[in-house]
C-alpha cells in the first residue's frame, strides 16, 4: 500500500513550531488530511490552534512502513513526530 506523506508545521502560541507529518493512504482527500491534523493537534491539547493549507504540504508518496499500519488502518492516520511536539 502506498502512503502520502504531509509535511506540517504549525506555529506554537507559546513560541516555536510544531513540526510533524500526517501520513495517510495515498487515495486520501486533502479536506481530510487537515482534519487529522487537527485531531492530533486536540489530542495535545493544543485546540485553539489549527492546521490549514499553509501548514499543511504534500511532500511525497511512499510504501506503507509496518509501524504506520495500525494507525493508518484504524483511524485513517498516522503522526510522525519531528519537533516540537512534545
């Protein structure tokens, strides 16, 4: 299975950036992809922020890695942290 690989940033209201990627099954709507990023987003407790297409970048299309297989399969997504998100 081929992914989609989103590179995203948003901007912490304490300072700095949230840098991430949403990854996603390759046919996935782009509507969508911003609306996973908004639920990772909650799931931080970060909700009055939110991901929109100026945070939100196509990046590239890959082969599914095992590790993103569960999320992918169960709730249509998969977060890789990069920086900022902890």
């Amino acid at each position: 299975m081929e992914v989609a690989i989103f590179d995203t940033y948003v901007k912490r209201r304490e300072g700095g950036y949230m840098h991430f990627d949403i990854i996603v099954s390759a046919d996935t709507n782009y509507e969508n992809v911003l609306t996973f990023g908004n639920a990772y987003l909650k799931s931080k407790s970060i909700e009055k922020q939110s991901v929109s297409s100026r945070d939100c970048r196509f990046c590239h299309v890959q082969e599914m890695i095992p590790i993103w297989e569960q999320n992918i399969r169960q709730q249509g997504y998969h977060i890789y942290e990069m920086e900022g998100c902890r």
